[in-house]
C-alpha cells in the first residue's frame, strides 16, 4: 500500500477555479478529470511526479451526490468553505483482505474524459473518512486504466502531509502498516486536534523550493 493521491474540496469559485489557483502556487498545469457519475461530483488533476497528483473535486446538482458517501464528503467539505478533503492510499494487490478488515465491500469507479479515456478503480473506505477525518480510504486502479499522475511533466512531489489526529489510530485503520511506511519519500507530522480530525496541510517540493497548502 502507497500513498496515491491527496484530494482537496473545491471552494465556492468552483472547481476549475480552485484548481488553476493551487496549481499556480505549485507551478503545475491543471488537467480536466471528468465526472464521476456514480458519486455525483467531477474534478481536475493536478499531476505530480512520483505516480502521485492533486485532486480537487467538486459536487454536481445530481441525486446520487446526495446518496453517494463520496459525494457526501465533498459536499461537506466544499460548504464548509473547501479546502483538504483527504488522502487516498493505493492498493496493488487483491482488496480482499481490505474487504474483510473493513467488513464492506469495495465499490466501482469511473470517469471518461472527452478524448476516449476511461479511468477505472475501486474504492473503499470512505464512510470511515466520512466519520472520521484523519482516516485515508483506498483505491485499486483496474487493469489497464490509466493512472491520473500519466500526464505529469513536473518534478513537484509531495514532501510531507500535516494530520490532525492519533497515529495510532491510522495504524490500525491501515491494518497495522503505520502511516510512514506508506511512503518512502512523504513524511507524516501528526498533531492534536483542536475540533474534527483531518489533513490540515500539504507541503510539496517544487524547483522554487516548499510549498504548504
């Protein structure tokens, strides 16, 4: 399991607005992700090195928003003013063994964008992020699906992710992998939280040096 992706709530300038923003502070060109049709939500990419990006997402007016545990995050989130969603750890082998930790079953994900691709995953663990913030949920890409970070052109990687939360907590959470063995190049600084739990920041390497959002 390695870290996958970090998602950020649009604000109420919209997605593409809030994304041309981070991006600009990142030196990162934004790219067009798409809708998620069974989550109600659609967002744009920031693509980094390391087989990492950005994701901001925003809520469609769309039902299943409204039904969707994801579409319930970022709505939340994004009425809340926007800002750090959360963080996603990628699944290489078999979700099974995630399945049966988590006693649910992995839903299916897709977005196609307007030149034919077709991006597609499962992913579970959200209505833990849902209840408790710090908590990341997983993806597995499928099989021969791209993978957002594919058009990368930058060296910016993500240096280091600020939680609000008990790292104990994550541990078990993760099956007993503590957070800093997600990664061999993202280090983890966990504070107290004051209020909800969750990503409080990111800090990214860029040629301009850091960068914390």
């Amino acid at each position: 399991m390695r870290v996958d992706h970090v998602s950020y709530a649009a604000d109420q300038s919209g997605v593409k607005a809030t994304a041309e923003r981070l991006g600009e502070a990142l030196g990162v060109t934004p790219c067009d992700g798409g809708i998620h049709p069974r989550f109600g939500t659609r967002n744009m990419i920031l693509p980094l090195a390391h087989e990492r990006y950005v994701e901001i997402v925003e809520v469609l007016d769309h039902p299943s928003s409204d039904k969707a545990p994801f579409g319930q995050v970022v709505r939340a989130r994004s009425e809340a003013g926007g800002g750090w969603m959360g963080w996603v750890i990628r699944v290489d082998d078999d979700l099974a063994a995630v399945e049966a930790r988590l006693d649910r079953t992995a839903v299916e994900g897709n977005r196609r964008l307007a030149d034919g691709r077709e991006f597609l995953w499962k992913q579970i663990g959200i209505k833990g992020t849902l209840a408790d913030p710090q908590l990341p949920f997983f993806v597995k890409w499928g099989e021969g699906s791209p993978h957002p970070s594919a058009e990368a052109s930058t060296d910016v990687t993500i240096s280091s992710l600020m939680i609000a939360g008990d790292p104990a907590r994550v541990t078990d959470w993760l099956g007993g992998l503590p957070p800093e063995e997600t990664s061999s190049v993202i280090t983890f600084d966990f504070v107290a939280p004051h209020g909800t739990p969750g990503l409080m920041s990111v800090t990214f390497n860029t040629p301009g040096g850091p960068v914390t959002l």
